[in-house]
C-alpha cells in the first residue's frame, strides 16, 4: 500500500492539522456571510471533509474515514468555536490561514492520489481524485454559501493548479516505484510553493483566447 506515505501518528496528525486550516476557511466565509453558528459548523464540517468523503464515496472505501475516525468530525467543530470566538482575530491573520490552507491543498493532493492508486483507479483518475481530495471540499462550501466555486473563478489566484501539480507528480512517482515519505513530501512542498507563488504575485489562469475587455462574460 502506498496511501501510508508516513507513520501512523504523524499522518494523523498532518491529516488533522490541515482538517482544522480547511475549517477555519469554512468557518470564515460563513461569519462573512452571516449565519448562525449552525451554518458556521456545517460549512467548517463541508469544506474539512467534503473532498476526502468524495474520494472515498468514488473509490469504495465506505464508510468513509471521516465518519469511521472520531477526531476527523470533531476537528471542524473545534474550529468551529475558534471562529466563534475569536473571528475578528482569526481573520487578522489571513495570510497564515492561507499559507497553512496552501499545505494541506499539498497534502491532500498527494494522499489522496496514493490512496485513489491503491484502490485500483489508473493515473489519470488518481490525479483526479486527488485534486477533488485537496479542492473538493471547498467547492461544497462555497455552493452551500450561493457562491460561484473559487477554483472556477478567473478573478481567484490559482488553486486547483497547485494540486494538479502535487497530485500529478505524486502519480508520477507511483509510476515510477519511488514514492515514499520524502519523495511524497517533495511532492506536497511543490504544489504548496506553486500555491503561495499564486497568493503573492497573484497568478491565474488564462481566460478565452482574444476575449475582448469589454466582454460581460454572457454568451
């Protein structure tokens, strides 16, 4: 099995750790928009797991482990209340929520490609599931919120790019029998530079070739 890029108690923790970063973003965007501590606790739970659940759903592994492993559904909820508390504060320091948000984009791109080849799925579905570990979850937050999905957006820095890029190396280094605990942090350290890259100097993807300015975006 190649999903065990780490030992047990430290991919737990890594696990857990970016579980907490992608609920605070969560978490966020619901104090932004508003609602009660309910919807803070379902749009932390949605953007924290909603990418692995996804990924599980798709390849079998059911139950999924988020709903097998206690402190994967509690972990939000604690982020949960920090938001609660402490928004004003959190919020402050967005930069660091967005540079540990960057590393479990990584993170997530890369297990959830080893653990997609685990399970039999061939390169190209692995790099597609890992990007839908790492991206997914923030796509469901932002349709619970009414909001067009970040990573489809042109005026966002590139996001689902950065985990194309850590899933399909990860991919690459399955293929090739050489992903281990070092390679497989290359791979995460890659598609995180390429994401805190994308926050500082603003980098997106193209847009239709010869769009003119003027173009409202209707067809």
């Amino acid at each position: 099995m190649t999903s065990q890029l780490f030992s047990p108690g430290v991919e737990q923790v890594l696990d857990l750790s970016g579980i907490f970063v992608f609920a605070l973003s969560g978490s966020l965007l619901a104090v932004r928009k508003n609602f009660d501590v309910f919807g803070m606790a379902v749009l932390a739970e949605a953007t924290a797991l909603g990418g692995g659940v996804l990924r599980d759903e798709l390849i079998g592994a059911v139950p999924p482990v988020a709903f097998t492993n206690i402190g994967y559904f509690v972990t939000p909820l604690i982020a949960t209340l920090v938001v609660f508390f402490l928004h004003p504060e959190v919020a402050r320091i967005n930069l660091t929520v967005q540079t540990l948000d960057a590393l479990g984009l990584g993170l997530f791109a890369v297990t959830g490609t080893a653990k997609a080849h685990d399970y039999g799925l061939g390169v190209v579905a692995s790099i597609a599931l890992g990007m839908i570990t790492a991206a997914g979850g923030g796509v469901i937050r932002d349709l619970l919120a009414m909001e067009i999905p970040s990573l489809l957006r042109w005026d966002r820095s590139l996001y689902a790019v950065p985990a194309l890029l850590g899933a399909g190396v990860t991919a690459a280094l399955i293929s090739t029998g050489t992903l281990g605990a070092v390679t497989g942090s290359a791979a995460v350290l890659l598609a995180f530079g390429l994401r805190m890259l994308a926050i500082k100097y603003d980098l997106r993807a193209p847009r239709a070739w010869h769009r003119g300015s003027s173009n409202t975006g209707e067809t």
